[in-house]
C-alpha cells in the first residue's frame, strides 16, 4: 500500500489528487494537505473584483468533494519536508500544522512515499512596503481579497456618480511581479465598468506594470498572424488602450505605498510618485516557505529549494545569459534531482529563469516580469505527475514516464476585457508552445499556426464557459477526467 | 447630473516627496492602429461571434490535443 500526499488543492494539486485516485485502487491513499477550505476558481475573482459575482459563485468546499472521491483531506499548512526520513524513520515525511478551527495548531507528521508539492504562491505583499489589503493597495489574489475589492470599486462609482473625478491604478506591485494577464484581465473590466455606466470621462484608468512593452505578459510577448501580416502583440495590446483610452506605466517597480500614493521607479532610473484614489496592485510570489531537513536534523532548505522558495525540480539551474537561454532549461518530469518520490508542480515549482528578456534599472534594480505559470500548463502538470506516479506504483517504473515541459506545450488564455452576455468582449489567445523554442520554431519561436489572438463577445462566452466547465471538473461530478487539462 | 462638472478629488494631506508627483502619458502617440467603427461593431455582432465561438473553441481544442500527446 503506498500513500501520495499533495500540498496544495488549486488547480495544479487538486487536478492531481483528483487524477491519483481515480488511476490508483482503493489499496493506495492519497492524502491532501491544504490551509483552506475551500477551492477558487481564481481566473473569475476579475469578475468579483468588479462586482459582477459573488466568492460563493467562483468557490465551494473541498471536504464534500474528498469523501465523495476517498480522497483523505487534511486542511492544514505544511512547514517542513523530511524527504530522506528522520532518524530511525525511514520514510519521508511532511510536518503540518492544522488551520481547520477544531484542530487549529495541532501539529502532525504525515509520512509519504510519493510527495507532490503543489503549494502555489505565497503572496507576497511584505516585498513592497504599503502593499496589499492590509496596507493601502486591493488585490483580486484570492475569492475575498476580490470582495474588499468590489466594495471599494462600488465606492469608486458612487464617488464618480456624483461627479467627483477618481484616479485608478491598476497592474503589479513589485518590478519582479508575474500575473500581468491577470492585472491587464481587471484594467479592462473596470474600464468597461466605468463605460457602461456613462461614467468613463470621470475617470483616469491607469495600467502600471514592470513589463518592458505591453503585451509582453511575462512571456516574452507573442507574434501572431493577422490580415496577412505578422504582427506583434505589443501592437494588438497597445492598440486595446488606445481605444479604451487607458493610460499606461510601463518598466515601473513600485518602491512604496502610502495613503493614496506611491513611487515608483523605471528602468531608466528615474523616479517617481502616482497618487490615486482607488488601487489594485498584484504582489510578487513567493514559494511557500516549507523547511526541509535531512535524516540526520540538519536543514537543507537551500539544497532542496531556491532562494525564492520554489522547489528545484528537473530544470538547467545554471545561471546564464538570455541569449543563452533554451528551451531544455526548462524540466519535464518536475522531479527533483535527488529524491526520487518528491515532485513540485504549478506555481511551486522553480522555474530556471524568466521568459522575458531581464532587466535591471540604472540603479540595479529588477525590474522584468517573472515566468507565468498559467492554469493550463499547471492543469496538466499535475495530470502528468499523477500519472507518472501512478506508472510509479503500479507497474514498477523506476523513473517518471510522463512528461509536461512548458516548452512542448501550449496554453490558452482567455482576458476578459469587459463582462456582460451582449456586451462583454474578451481577448482569446492560444500560443505555443508557451516557452519559445526558437531552435524549433526560428524567427518567432512560437508556431504561428498555433499562437494566435482575437477579441470579441465569443471570447467572453468562452471564458464564462471555462468557468462553468472547470468548476464541473473540479467538483469531481461525472464525466470530469474528459475535461481536457 | 446633467449641468455637474466633475470635482477633483481633494488633495490628501500626504508628505512631500522629492520625486515629482507625475501621470503617465496616454497612447494616442503611440503608432498601434485604432480599430475602424465597422472592427469594434463586428466584436459585439451577434451572428459573427456565434460562429468566431466555435471557431476559437476549435482552435484551442487543436492547441490543446497538440498539448496533450
């Protein structure tokens, strides 16, 4: 009898757990260890950050869902990993610390055979002084992050309403941030918000990211065919705030928040201060800051993670130059190096080095976007662990036999860039593979067969089809496996 | 309220800072094209987008077979 632990329940560790147990008999547990109660379907918190659905429509518990499936849930937090045992315990194990409210600070060692650390981000709001809920910035990160979120932007509206004008500011709050998609997902939709309601020429919408050219989405941008020409998504972005009439701060790192303002500084060195009247900045990522420890006590976090605190996995670590970047840097199986059952998935995994192209701003600071881990990829990560692990103990494979790299895979994302069934419109994008490889692909480094854009009302009901069809599959109900990663 | 023009916000009692407090520039000198009336009024046009839904759906379901392999 073997047992599978999963830290994490997003999309990347719930779509394993999920998987594990629908390919493992009932002799093998699977055991997954998670703080909240809940699961997110965070692609749709834009929409409740702008009021337009409840945290209830885009969550619902985790605990029904495990017992219907036989999957053991501990609602717990990870700290620490004992990969090569403890002592005269020979089996790995996983130290947690409950945050259910029966069992809040028990803690318990969970031993394991197969440990899959899907622990996604840990936002880190810390990395800019004023950043966050608790300083004076929103998020739209999590379900109720997103609430505080829409009651502020309702306030907004009333404010605008009555004729005063406001000023917002939208984008990332680090210069190291990733999720540009997301900031640009929730740009558009309070400015449709604001047009929609006659209240658009009261209002300054402000996009401020630490992307070199819009359109660079933590990705590098994108090329895509389009009236016979080959154009840029830098182009395609730029020409969406034209329209729209939003304004943009682009190479910017956010230094500090006050109470109404902030500074900034750009690539080129110069500083300086936005004030505004309503902001949302996403935080930079942190991993989860799990500990780990070798048989003997002694720490070994760095071996096992990077400083970042996402675990080192089957990727080219090897620092180097950007022009000497490939697509094999980046792993495949998201094993570790050392330990054959630990393996790191979504957003956990390190990552060996951006997308983009890096910067860094006269003064040494770094300011360029960190690589997405999108839910697609991170969907079929957790499905091609699942089933290497399942291969693993079934059927005796001594290595994984299935892989997931993010340079032989494609992603599709849907931006929403204004709800409403009539009225709404969103940009659907494919591109692939989602890491260039420009050995397979010269000139682009993308297939520009497969890399393409569009907006229209069609990507607004594609998006809020994914929604209901993620939720289905999450929910485990019948058919669920057939919802393709 | 027709007749009402808008307020600026109040000014808040922050401290002086010696970056200058500055807006970003708009993009209406940046060379990116402007959707002709006719592009905008066909990404909301019914009939089109009906079948530019089943189009991008196929789209992404060949992306995503080509993913899964």
């Amino acid at each position: 009898m073997a047992r599978v632990v999963v830290l994490g329940a997003g999309i990347s560790g719930h779509t394993a757990a999920l998987h594990l147990r629908r390919m493992l008999d009932a002799t093998h547990e699977v055991v997954v260890v998670s703080p909240k109660a809940d699961w997110n379907w965070i692609p749709s918190n834009i929409w409740v950050g702008v009021g337009r659905m409840t945290a209830s429509q885009v969550t619902f518990p985790l605990a029904p869902v495990y017992v219907k499936k036989g999957i053991d849930f501990r609602q717990a937090k990870a700290v620490a990993l004992h990969p090569e045992g403890d002592g005269d315990q020979r089996r790995s194990s996983v130290d947690v610390v409950y945050t259910m409210a029966a069992r809040e600070g028990e803690t318990e060692r969970i031993e394991y055979d197969y440990l899959i650390n899907a622990t996604g981000p840990k936002l880190n709001f810390a990395a800019t002084p004023g950043l966050g809920p608790d300083g004076h910035t929103l998020s739209v990160c999590t379900a109720e992050h997103a609430e505080l979120t829409a009651d502020a932007f309702a306030e907004v509206i009333r404010k605008l309403e009555q004729g005063e004008h406001q000023t917002l500011v939208i984008g990332v709050g680090h210069g190291t941030c990733t999720c540009e998609g997301a900031a640009f997902e929730y740009t558009f939709n309070v400015e449709h918000e604001l047009r929609m309601r006659g209240l658009r020429d009261r209002a300054d919408v402000i996009y401020l990211t630490n992307e070199y050219e819009l359109g660079d989405f933590g990705v590098g941008g994108m090329s895509f065919k389009q009236n016979g020409f080959v154009t840029t998504s830098q182009l395609w972005t730029e020409s969406l705030f034209k329209e729209r009439g939003v304004k943009a701060l682009s190479r910017a790192h956010v230094q500090r928040v006050e109470e109404g303002r902030l500074h900034y500084e750009t690539l080129d060195g110069e500083e300086g201060a936005l004030d505004f009247d309503f902001a949302m900045l996403l935080p930079p990522f942190r991993g989860a800051d799990l500990l780990a420890f070798d048989r003997k006590g002694d720490e070994i976090t760095s071996d096992v993670f990077a400083p970042s605190g996402f675990l080192k996995v089957d990727a080219n670590y090897t620092a180097k130059p950007f022009e000497e970047w490939r697509a094999e840097d980046w792993p495949r199986t998201y094993l570790t190096p050392k330990y054959p059952n630990l393996f790191g998935i979504g957003i956990a995994f390190a990552p060996p080095h951006p997308i983009s192209r890096p910067r860094t701003s006269a003064k040494g600071t770094v300011i360029s976007p960190a690589p997405p881990r999108t839910g697609m990829p991170s969907g079929l990560m957790g499905r091609q662990v699942a089933r290497s692990i399942a291969d693993m103990i079934q059927k005796g494979a001594t290595t994984p036999t299935h892989t997931a790299s993010m340079a032989e895979m494609g992603a599709a994302c849907v931006a929403s860039a204004g709800a409403g069934f009539r009225k709404g419109t969103a940009a659907a994008m494919t591109m692939f593979p989602v890491v260039p490889d420009y050995v397979k692909f010269p000139g682009y480094g993308r297939s520009l067969t497969d890399t393409t854009g569009e907006i229209g009302l069609a990507g607004h009901w594609i998006k809020h089809m994914l929604h209901l069809m993620f939720i289905y599959k999450a929910k485990g109900r019948p058919g669920w496996f057939l919802v393709p990663e | 309220m027709s007749g009402t023009q808008p307020t600026p916000s109040a000014k808040r009692d922050v401290p002086e800072t010696p970056a200058a407090v500055a807006t970003p520039d708009n993009l209406e000198s940046s060379t990116a094209p402007m959707p002709t009336p006719h592009t905008v009024r066909m990404r909301t046009n019914l009939p089109l987008q009906v079948v530019r839904f089943g189009i991008v759906n196929l789209r992404m379901l060949r992306m995503v077979l080509k993913s899964h392999k």
